[in-house]
C-alpha cells in the first residue's frame, strides 16, 4: 500500500514538472495590416523589414483575417523548376584548319537547356567559343557566336568554362573551342555536359547596395563589403560596374555569418565564384560582370584578385534579387494581418501549397495588396506572453507547495493505514 502511494506520488510530481517545463511557442513579435478590397486571390509583395525580422526559412508567417482565424497561404519565390543534369554522347572529335578543336554532343532527344559546361585541355587559357544546335545535322542554327572560358593557373587554379546559350532544346548541339593568338598547340574538348541547375528567377530585380571598398596588399585583393539591409534578403547575383577598359579578374563572394555569442568570432563562407572581365574581339566588346551567388544574408564580401595588376576602378555594386509574393485567398474584403517573428513556432502546412499549380500565374491573376507599416506587437516586451512564461518563479514555487502537499497526505494516509 505504502509502496504504491509512493508511485502515485512520483507520478503526480513528475507529470506536473513535465507539464511546467514544455514551454509554449513564442508569440509573434510584428504585424503588418493588408488591406484587401475585393475576395478572390491576393498577391502581397515581401519586403525587408519582413526579410529582417522573420525566420530565415519564413515559417513563422501567419496571414489572419478580421476574425483572427488561420488563412492558408503559400510563398512564390519566384523560381521555376529546376533542370536536371544531362550527360550527352561526344562524337566526331576534331581539328579545324585554324587549330580550333570541334565536337559533336548528341542528347539523343530533345532536351530544354540553357548553359552548356565544358571542359577543355589545358591550364592556362582564354578561349573563345561557338556553340551551334540541330535537329540531324544537316543544317545548323547559331545559338552563341562568341563565349570566352578561362583557366587561371598558380595556388588557386581555377577555370572558368562555363557557356551561356539561349533556351533551347536542340539534341544536338556543335561546339568549336578557338586557340588563343599566343597558344602554341591545338586545344581539345576532352568533355561536355549541360549542368544541373535553377531556371532564371521570375521577376528579378536589380537592387543597388551599400558597399565599401578596401584593399589587402599581402592577398593583393579589392574587398568590397555589401550590406544588403535586412538579415534574411534574398539574392541569386552580385554585378559590379567597372569604369576600366579591359581588364580579366577573378572574383568569389562570400557571406558572413554572425557568431552565436559575444565571444565567438564571425567568420565568412564562400556561396560563388566567377570571372569579371571587358575585353575587345574584332573590333567587338565582350564582358561579364555579373557573379552567380545565391543565399539569405545580409552582409556580403567580394573579393577581386587582382595579382599584379592595379585594382580595378569600381562605380557602383548591385545585386539580383527575386521578387517573392505571398499567396492568398481572401474570402472578403476587409483588413488582413500578417504576423512573424517567433524563433520556434512551427511551420504551417496548407492544402493551398499542394494545390495552387503554377505559382506565376496564380500570382499574375492575384489582387496585389501592399504591407501596411509594421506594429511591434506587446509580445516582443514580453506582456503577451503566457503568464507562465512570464512568472516562471510563482509557477514552480506554487507546483512545489503543490507536491508538499500531497506529500503530507500520502504520509498521513500511509500512517493511518498502519
């Protein structure tokens, strides 16, 4: 009998300690009113300030009618489907009488593509390429007359062969890589093979950055420091805009990440890479100043190597960023509310994310509603917090004298009984 009340003590205690230390989810921390005119589908455009408060994944966004009640949503980054990777058979291998190699890749279908990697013989190049498309090969259209690929050789070696084509879905597809001037033996195409990667973002939009320049003599670098403005904005590009005439760099982009205490130190991780150059062919010019780096952060890093050669004389810092919508239906019109900014409230799941189809033109058909001013709501002072939350002493000082309690009428029940 004794031995049982124990347990049924320890039970009690241990389900109330349970109960008092799984703590609710944080409440939401700002509000944006959406002022809605007529029912149907709603497009609203995401900003910084919700890119600066929300979660990084946007899991903690809520869409609340007049009432208070959940409205489904689903976000449009602005992305479209992803395009698989494609090895194609290489034939007819060979030399021009200029020393340009040539090659033959067969898809053998039709296939959507829009960049073709290459990679090519040799260390220490700049090559101009030409790629043309098919359907049998027996007639040839023109898709790039004029690419350059690069490899750059010492410490860090690095090649850039990657080729631009307009979308298309040819399955064949011709490729002639020319020899530099100064190039002694022929070039070879030892390998080919349209890359796995994004489709080009809807809706892109060219933003211009805060940015500061500084040089590293030892690394015999340009660092230029982005400051994007919100701590979770979107990006897919850096492009610079570069005063000089000719010039070939290599440039990678770095994001910072914050330490998670004030003794930890920050440190950078590298998200892209690419070749800046502006250089004359024919009497025709030809650059690249635009850098592939995707990621959520606020503050970026470019670095330009320049080696021997002087930095480069920089006007002005962009970057490319998706223009991301959030999704609705509203059943009335009336003034919405969009809420977030809660570190662990989960996701939601909604039917509408499974059933909306093809986001872009449900965006197109939607009503495009603004974000209203954002409202720091109580919780980010703590007053709308449960008040468990915000009395954690008084609740486990009362679940103690709860326990004391029974622990006196256990041990009075129990001698009693004896």
């Amino acid at each position: 009998m004794r031995s049982r009340a124990a347990r049924m003590l320890a039970v009690t205690a241990t389900g109330a300690l349970a109960v008092a230390a799984a703590p609710s989810p944080l409440p939401p921390a700002f509000e944006r009113p959406i002022e809605v005119t007529a029912p149907g589908r709603v497009s609203v455009r995401l900003d910084r300030d919700v890119y600066e408060a929300a979660r990084e994944d946007l899991g903690d966004l809520r869409v609340s009618d007049e009432r208070g009640r959940d409205v489904p949503y689903v976000i449009d980054r602005a992305e479209r489907l992803s395009l698989p990777e494609a090895r194609p058979g290489i034939r007819n291998r060979g030399w021009s009488a200029d020393g340009s190699a040539t090659a033959v890749l067969d898809f053998g279908r039709r296939l959507g593509k829009r960049r073709l990697q290459l990679r090519l013989s040799g260390d220490n190049f700049r090559r101009r390429v030409a790629v043309e498309g098919g359907d049998d090969g027996s007639a040839w259209v023109t898709l790039v007359d004029e690419a350059w690929v690069f490899a750059v050789p010492g410490k860090e070696a690095a090649r850039y062969e990657t080729v631009d084509l307009p979308e298309n879905d040819f399955p064949l597809l011709r490729v002639v890589a020319h020899p530099a001037p100064d190039e002694k033996g022929r070039p070879a195409i030892d390998d080919a093979w349209v890359p796995g990667d994004g489709r080009p973002p809807r809706g892109e939009e060219r933003v211009v950055a805060r940015w500061s320049e500084a040089q590293d003599p030892k690394a015999r670098e340009t660092w230029l420091t982005l400051d994007l403005g919100a701590r979770h904005q979107p990006f897919h590009a850096v492009e610079l805009d570069v005063a000089d005439e000719r010039f070939f760099r290599e440039a990678r982009v770095e994001a910072r990440h914050d330490p998670w205490t004030p003794e930890g130190a920050l440190w950078w991780e590298e998200i892209g890479r690419g070749a800046l150059y502006r250089l004359e062919h024919e009497e025709r010019r030809r650059e690249c100043l635009r850098i592939e780096a995707r990621g959520r952060e606020r503050v970026l890093r470019v670095r330009v190597r320049n080696l021997d050669d002087r930095p480069l004389q920089l006007r002005g810092v962009a970057v490319r960023v998706p223009a991301e919508r959030l999704l609705f239906e509203a059943e009335r019109p009336g003034r919405y509310r969009l809420t977030y900014g809660s570190a662990d409230r989960r996701a939601p799941s909604y039917d509408l994310a499974r059933t909306a189809g093809d986001l872009g033109a449900w965006s197109e058909a939607a009503y495009p509603a603004a974000l209203g001013p954002a409202r720091r709501l109580a919780a980010a002072g703590d007053e709308d917090r449960p008040w468990t939350e915000r009395h954690p002493s008084l609740l486990w000082g009362g679940l103690l004298a709860v326990v004391v309690a029974l622990g006196a009428l256990t041990y009075g029940a129990l001698r009693r009984a004896g």
